[in-house]
C-alpha cells in the first residue's frame, strides 16, 4: 500500500507546483480543476504520512527488542510495537476508504423529485410528508432548497413534487433516497381504523449544467399555456406556464410556479438537462451494479428501498437490513444516520469489488 500511496503523494506534490505556475493561475477552469483534485488527494497524503511514522517506528522497536541489552528496554519496546501494529492496521483499513474513487457527480446539485404511488389520497399525504422530512434535512445541511414544480393532492399532501437543492456535495448525500418509499399507518382518512400501505417514490438526479447536456434547440418543442391554480389567480389568465419536450428521446419537463414565463421556461430547460443527463448517468449505474451486484445503489427507480412503520415506530431500510426506531426524528429530517450506513456498506461492496485506486 505505502507504494501507490507514495505514488499519490507525489502527484499530490507536482498539483502543488501547478497550483504556484502564472500559467495555470490564469486559466480559471483549469486552476479549479487542480485545486479540487488538490483537496481531494490531501487526506490521503495525510494518511501517508502518518503511515511512513509508523512504520518507521515499528522498524526502530523491532531494532531495540532484536539489538539491545537492557531487558527491561526490550520489554517496553515490545509493548510499543504492540500497540504500534495495532494502530497502523486501523490507518492502513481507514485508509483503504480513502482510497475508493469518489463518484465525479457527487459534488453535483440535484433535483429531487418526489410523486405519490399506490394509496390514493394516502399516499398524497405521506409524499408531503417525506418532502417536509427532506427540507429538513436540507435545511440542517445548510443547503438551499427552491420548489420548481408541484401538483397538490385532493386532501393534503403532493401528487407531485420536484425541488431543486443547491450545495456542498448534495448528489453524494441524496442519491441513496431514490426508490419506493412505503408507510405503514392508520390515515386520517380512515373512518374504521385500519392499518393501510402507501407508497411514494423519490428519484434524485444529478444537475445537470449547460456544458454536461448540449442540446439542439431545433430538437425541442415548446408548448405554452395557461396554469392549474386556484380560481381567479394570475397564472390562470395569462399563458404563463411552459412545457418542454425533447424530440430525439422523448423527455418532458413543464413549470407553472413562476409568474413569468421566461422563467418558467429557464426552471424547465434545468428539469430537462437533469433528465436527459440522468438517463445516460443510470445506464452507468445500471452497468456498474450489474458487474458489482450491489445492494445500495442500483439504479432501479422501482425499487421498494424502505419502510417507515408508524404503529411500531419503526424505519426499515430493505438494502441493507437496517431498522430503527426513531421514527419521528427521522421523519423530522434526521437521515444521517440512514445515509452513513448506505455510504459504507457501498464502500465495502467497492472494496469487495477491487474499486479502490
């Protein structure tokens, strides 16, 4: 291991001497570049570093238990080496994390993209709730958060929701809510009391930029009307709302929040690079789980990925086999716990798999 991280660490050296070229410090892009691959490789050469002091130090003890005199020296060598080894075995498994490559999207924002399934009126109201259970983990993550669509159910809750979030590393952190989403309760629409299931399904694509998507302008059809609302308001008497279709592959996305119609159509040519960039993106997956057989994330949108059981107070993650029983904080937007569990059980089917670099 000390061989290829030697190799890092000497990449890591030649980025810094870029890093100080006028050449490089001119061009923008190229100067970002670097200096997130910079960023990226440093705890690496950290663990390194750390590293080479262990194992120069495991190789000074073993000297004095192998050369010197003293009895009680060679006792208290032994006993650092002990320790010594114990250690560098823990650096050396940490390690091993660091050195799993880090998907390129997952520094990307991402639209988040919640609809009802199964459950009629129900389960409209439970996509409201994991879409407040999801704005609450947003907003403990410090990202920003902007609804770009949404179709309200006929008693509470969404029949659709797209939001778009914006900040550090969103792609890498939500990816692993996309799937079948279903809840155990009573609903309140329910006279008699009976336990019912309802399904919601959450799809996260990465955002997709202008330079990720090119796309032909004559290759799209743009259809303006007037927006669903309330009786009487704005968006209903002016054809505010756009809707988008992307001919060669058949994608759609439309927007009616926003008053303005060019806006709209801005918020609907976001949507649709995100779908078209997404489609080709989970072809990747989709080989990448095959060759691997992955648990955690295998692009299968239809996949019934968890369980949140009211009468029990529990969440059930199916991937993995993981159950709690915080319901209501979960549902009041802690997932951390959830998505560090996904995160490394996909680290070790990586390392399984021989992904490390």
């Amino acid at each position: 291991m000390l061989d290829k991280l030697a190799a890092i660490k000497h990449r890591w050296d030649d980025i810094a001497n870029q890093l100080a070229d006028p050449v490089i410090m001119s061009d923008m892009n190229r100067y970002k570049q670097i200096s997130k691959e910079y960023k990226d490789l440093e705890p690496i050469v950290d663990a390194y570093k750390k590293m080479v002091n262990f194992t120069d130090a495991i190789a000074f003890n073993k000297e004095v238990i192998k050369t010197d005199n003293d009895p009680e020296f060679r006792e208290m060598a032994k006993a650092e080496l002990l320790l010594l080894e114990e250690q560098l075995a823990q650096l050396e498994e940490d390690t091993k994390q660091l050195l799993i490559p880090k998907d390129p999207e997952d520094d990307k924002n991402a639209m988040l993209e919640i609809r009802a399934g199964t459950g009629g009126d129900e389960a409209a109201i439970f996509a409201g709730d994991l879409f407040r259970m999801y704005m609450r983990y947003c907003e403990n993550k410090g990202w920003k958060t902007e609804v770009m669509s949404l179709s309200e159910g006929s008693t509470g809750g969404y029949k659709e929701i797209i939001i778009s979030v914006t900040g550090s590393g969103v792609y890498g952190e939500l990816k692993y809510e996309s799937g079948v989403h279903r809840v155990q309760r009573v609903p309140v629409t329910e006279s008699q009391g009976r336990l019912h299931t309802s399904a919601a399904s959450v799809a996260v694509l990465p955002e997709a930029e202008e330079v990720d998507v090119v796309i032909n302008p004559a290759d799209l059809r743009v259809d303006v009307f007037r927006a669903s609302g309330a009786g009487g308001q704005h968006v209903n008497r002016t054809e505010s709302a756009v809707r988008i279709t992307h001919i060669p592959t058949g994608t759609v996305a439309e927007s009616q929040q926003e008053r303005s119609q060019i806006r709209n159509r801005e918020i609907a040519m976001t949507m649709l690079r995100s779908r078209i960039y997404e489609a080709e993106y989970q072809k990747h997956i989709a080989e990448i789980a095959k060759h691997r057989k992955t648990l955690v994330s295998t692009g299968d949108r239809s996949a019934k990925i968890r369980t949140y059981n009211y009468p029990q107070g529990r969440v059930t993650d199916h991937r993995i086999n993981l159950s709690l029983y915080n319901l209501s904080a979960i549902m009041d937007g802690d997932l951390d716990g959830i998505i560090e569990s996904l995160k490394v059980a996909e680290n070790a089917e990586k390392l399984k798999a021989g992904e490390a670099l």
